[in-house]
C-alpha cells in the first residue's frame, strides 16, 4: 500500500486507507469502499467519479461521518473523525453535505426561512456570532450567498412554490448558514434542466472563490468534472483507479475505465465511443488481481497480452492509489508502458 499522504492545511479533509464493508444476515460481504486515499483541501473542488455501483457515494458518506469505517480513517486538519456525539455535532459544522434531490431534501411544510434556520438553530449560531447578527441575517446571508436575491422575499414561500434551480441554492444556503468549511455535494445538478445546471456550478465556483470552500463533487458525469473540478478521482468498484489535476487525467487518461468513461461524453468527438462488457460491478464478488480485468478493453483486445501482463492483470492485486496531487493509476498495463518507457530513455 502506498504510503498516505498528510497535510497540515487548515481544512483539509482525508481518507487514509478507508475501507466500509456491509453484510446482510448470514449474507456475502460487501466491500463498498474497499482502502481509499483521498483529499479535500480547503479553496478546491475535487471531483469522485464513477459509474453507479462503484463507491463514490458511500464513500462520502463515510467522510461526512456517516458510515462507520470498517478499517483505515477519517482525518479533518490531520486529526482523526472524534465520532463522540459533541465530537461529530464540531465536525458537521466545518464539514457540510448538500443532497442530490432538492424535492426529497426540503421538508415540504417547512418554509425557506425555516429550512435555512435549522442549522442555525441546532448551533445556537446566532447567539454566538462575533458581528452580533440576527437568526433573520443570518439566514438572508446564506440565502445571499446562494444566489437568492433578495432573500427576505423568499422567507415564507415553501418548496412546492420554488423552480428546481432555487431548491437547489436553498439547500446549498442551508450548508452555507453553518460557515463550513468544506462542503460535500452529492450529484447536486442530476435532477436539474440543462440550462440551470451551469449556474449551479457556477455557483460553486464563486463559492471557492469568494469563501474560500473546498468541495467534493461526487458524480458520474466526466464532463461536469471538466468543468468544475481541481483534481479529479475516478473509482471502480470500492478503489481509486486514476485520480490527479483535472487536466493530466482527461486529456491523457490512462486506465482502460477512465477512457471508457470519457469516450461517451458527448463534448468529446475525438473519442471512439468504448462499450464496456462483462457484469455490472458487484461489491460482494471482488475479482482477484485488477478488478477491472473482467471487463478491461485491453484485456479483450490483446494490448494486455501483448505487453505481457495479461496474468498480472488476472491475478495480481494493485497498490492503492496515493492521495497526493500527482497523476496516479492503478494499472498494470500502464505501469508496463511506464517502464519500458523509462527503459528506452536509459
């Protein structure tokens, strides 16, 4: 396993070696994260992509708290995740998660006023803000902060009463009124039209610039990762494939299942569209060596055999992808590329 990496900025959320298993009664376990290295910083936007099945949400999860991790751990500033009540109560002030489903997210009897206030209540926010502010500023700022302008217009209407796009920023106004610094986003433009999904990301743009917020964006869509993402990590079946800066990874993938991914975003015309066979990922029946291999392009074109991996890619277990900022994958195909290209050079 590689060695994890450790920061001391300020905000930074990590996985080290996360792993959650879950088991039925008297069933198969499932590895759904299966030792994960990963890194949020403060003023980043990370994105965690990956087909459905392949851990990214559970993932979050387990870093907003969540999940219990099975081994490996959660680390805020360096610290490990304190899962005391008070101590989980802290870290979801600094850590905060907006929902996919704005409709299923909002409580339909609860006006915008109340919803953004609820957070501001559990924390007794507004008897501890340094500028003396009221539970009604409090609430128009982060409604402000969302792009609901002028707010105090919006404080009784309820959900039913909003577009898609204004549930949306209300949700978003709800994580913003706990000043967090960091928030998780879970696929928060899928259930959007087209034309307001930009401003949502956009949104979240001006959000890590103007505050300074590191986000994880957890989606299944390379091409939103394009263009919003820092840093980009692809999973596969409970493990980190590729992850590194957003533009070494989509212009020059390297695994087989980031390529796949990519050839079928439709901003991309360069690509020969890669179908991928096999079964759909199964978390309770993990394949021995790459667990990609059953599926893998190269394996059923013969670039694997012919490199001479085919059996490593059959048998051979990969490291765990590092959590630092370089370009990493996990493949033995491309490792193979790798070293016969150091070779050449020497």
């Amino acid at each position: 396993m590689s060695a994890p990496v450790s920061t001391e900025k300020a905000g930074t959320l990590e996985a080290r070696g996360l792993s959650v298993r879950f088991q039925g009664r008297g069933g198969p376990v499932a590895r759904a994260v299966d030792g994960v290295d990963l890194s949020i910083g403060a003023g980043e936007i990370v994105a965690l992509v990956g087909e459905s099945g392949s851990g990214k949400t559970t993932l979050a999860r387990a870093l907003l708290g969540l999940e219990p991790p099975s081994a490996g751990q959660v680390l805020l500033d360096g610290q490990p995740l304190d899962r005391s009540a008070r101590g989980l109560k802290a870290f979801r002030r600094r850590v905060q998660l907006v929902l996919q489903d704005p409709a299923g997210a909002l409580n339909p009897r609860h006006t915008v006023y109340d919803s953004v206030a609820e957070g501001i209540r559990l924390h007794r926010l507004a008897a501890s803000d340094e500028a003396g502010r009221t539970e009604s500023q409090l609430v128009a700022a982060a409604l402000s902060s969302a792009g609901l302008r002028p707010p105090e217009r919006l404080f009784l209407r309820y959900p039913h009463e909003l577009s898609g796009g204004q549930r949306q920023r209300v949700l978003i106004a709800g994580a913003l009124a706990m000043a967090p610094e960091l928030l998780v986003a879970d696929e928060p433009v899928s259930s959007l039209d087209a034309s307001i999904r930009g401003e949502i990301l956009a949104l979240l743009l001006t959000l890590r610039r103007d505050l300074g917020l590191g986000v994880l964006v957890v989606t299944h869509d390379l091409g939103l990762a394009w263009n919003i993402a820092d840093r980009i990590a692809v999973m596969y079946l409970g493990r980190v494939v590729e992850a590194g800066p957003t533009e070494d990874v989509l212009r020059d993938p390297q695994h087989p299942y980031t390529r796949a991914l990519l050839s079928v975003v439709p901003e991309i015309d360069h690509m020969q569209p890669v179908v991928l066979t096999g079964e759909v990922p199964d978390p309770t029946r993990i394949p021995g060596g790459c667990r990609f291999h059953p599926r893998c392009p190269a394996l059923a074109d013969g670039s694997a055999a012919a490199a001479g991996v085919a059996d490593a890619c059959r048998r051979t277990a990969l490291d765990v992808v590092p959590a630092g900022e370089g370009h990493h994958v996990a493949c033995h195909l491309v490792a193979a590329r790798q070293a016969t290209g150091q070779a050449a050079g020497t």
